[in-house]
C-alpha cells in the first residue's frame, strides 16, 4: 500500500498560541485585547487574567509574548 498522505518536506514553523508566554514574568500569554487598551496600537495579548504583558518598550507598546521553549 502506497498511500501518500499529506507528509510536507518542508514544515512550516508554526507557533502554537498555547505556548505564547509574557517574556518579562513568564506567565501565560493569550491573544487578547487588555482592558484599557487603545483601539490603535492594540497589544492584542495579555496574560491569562486579561491584564498587559509586563514590558513595554520606549515607544509604550506592549512587547510581544514569546514562545516557551521546551
Ligand atoms: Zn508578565
């Protein structure tokens, strides 16, 4: 039996949004717009309580969360 199912040479790297954490405290990140978040600029992440990731650059926007790494 030869079936060739779907097996791509090339894996695309995809990152899980369930191993997205705050780089600063290393919680939980989630897609989500935080409470108090401007409609421009929109973070569009925050921990798993809803509050803004823990660091912000100069410019005041929230960092992004990082990949946890296994
Ligand atoms: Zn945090």
């Amino acid at each position: 039996m030869t079936s060739s199912t779907a097996t791509p040479e090339t894996v695309e790297r995809y990152v899980d949004p369930d191993d997205l954490i705050c780089p600063c405290c290393r919680e939980r990140a989630v897609e989500l717009v935080p409470a108090g978040a401007g409609v421009d600029g929109v973070p569009g992440f925050a921990h798993l309580d809803g509050s803004t990731l823990c660091g912000t650059d100069r410019a005041g926007c929230n960092v992004e969360p990082v990949e946890v790494i296994q």
